[in-house]
C-alpha cells in the first residue's frame, strides 16, 4: 500500500474524531431528547462533519461509494488506500 502524505491522515483523523462525537451525541440524544444545548452540539458536529468530509475529497478522493460521494474524472473509487485501510 502506498504512504500518503501527512495531511491526508490529519484530515482523516480530524474526520473520524468529529463523526464519533456525532455517534456520542446521537446515543445521548435517543435518552435525552429534550436537551437543547446537546441538539445544537450535534447539529454543529454535522456540519463541521459534512464540512471535513468535503475537504477530504476534495483533496483525496472519494471517502464512500454507492452514491454518497461525487467521483473525479477518472473514475477514482479504484484507487487505494482507502480510508479503512489506513
């Protein structure tokens, strides 16, 4: 597999950091459903979520497949490592 620089692994951890707070808050949320502040914490997660993740692939390429990431020019789901593999 080949290295990837750097910033490909800031930008992925930074990512995965944010999604597991989303997990976190979701869970919370599923007992505590009327807590606004907690709501308002999930809801900036997912967009600094939605954020990271346009930044990686923009950078990188394509973090999922099955629809739920535009691919470049070539066709770049091919391509490894993918973000599981790291």
């Amino acid at each position: 597999m080949r290295q990837m620089p750097p910033e490909y692994y800031r930008q992925l951890e930074e990512l995965q950091a944010t999604d597991f707070v989303i997990v976190e808050l979701t869970l919370y949320l599923d007992t505590h459903p009327g807590d606004h502040e907690a709501i308002q914490q999930y809801n900036a997660f997912v967009k600094k979520s939605k954020t990271l993740k346009r930044q990686f692939e923009k950078d990188f390429g394509s973090l999922t497949s099955f629809g739920y990431s535009y691919s470049k020019y070539p066709w770049d789901w091919k391509e490894a490592p993918w973000p599981w593999q790291v």
